[in-house]
C-alpha cells in the first residue's frame, strides 16, 4: 500500500471494504436499526494519518476525499455533506513528509506554513 492519508477503505480493507458502496453496506451490517443520515455539513480534520469527521454522539468516523460520506459506529449516523479545505492536497503532502507515526495531524485552522514549519523543526537536531 502507497503511503497516503487515510480513509475507510485503507482503514477498514479488512472488513472487505473498498468503495463507498461496501462502507456504507458494512456500516449497516454492524450499526442495523440505528443507521440514520445527518443533513448537516461536517468539516473533516486529519488525526494520525486519517481524514476523520466528528459526530454529535461524541464518537467519529472516518471519511476520505473521494468519497465525501463519513459513519459512525457509536450511534449509526450517516454524514454524506463532508467539506474539506480548498488545499487539501497541500495539507496531505506537507503531512506525509513526517514519519508514520510522527504528528500525522491538521485542525481546521491550522496553516500550511505552520505544518511546513513544524517540519523544518523535526527535520533539525536538537541541541543539548
């Protein structure tokens, strides 16, 4: 697998999920009665290398660019109005540059220049 910012299929591949269609059908299988769609808009963030959209139960789901649908197995909502930052790509990049495990993570009003800068630090020595 390429290295890349995740989303359900990377995260869930083991479930047989590998488009939005077999997200969605997994969702129900595990969720059943208690599926239910949610109108309003979600922004996604980035947490350890995930693209991830909080849900009103306190619980998450994951999400991706491509297939702009996010579930939460908490509670069963369905979020199918994702918004994602214009730079999105910029963001991924500036991320994947750090280690797997190193800081893979962006806020919704995080600058670009604040990761790139967060970079630079990782990438220097540390003095004692």
């Amino acid at each position: 697998m390429t290295d890349c910012i995740h989303g359900p299929a990377e995260g869930h591949g083991h479930a047989g999920v590998t488009d939005v269609t077999s997200y969605r059908e997994y969702h129900t299988r595990i969720v059943g009665e208690k599926e239910h769609e949610v109108e309003t808009v979600r922004e996604a963030y980035i947490n350890h290398g995930r693209w991830i959209v909080n849900c009103d139960c306190a619980g998450a789901g994951l999400t991706s660019r491509s297939w702009k649908v996010s579930c939460c197995f908490d509670c069963g909502a369905v979020y199918t109005k994702i918004k994602f930052p214009r730079n999105a790509t910029k963001i991924e990049s500036a991320l994947l540059i750090r280690p797997a495990l190193v800081n893979r993570n962006w806020m919704r009003g995080e600058t670009l220049e604040r990761l790139l800068s967060e970079n630079d630090k990782m990438q220097k020595p540390v003095e004692i």
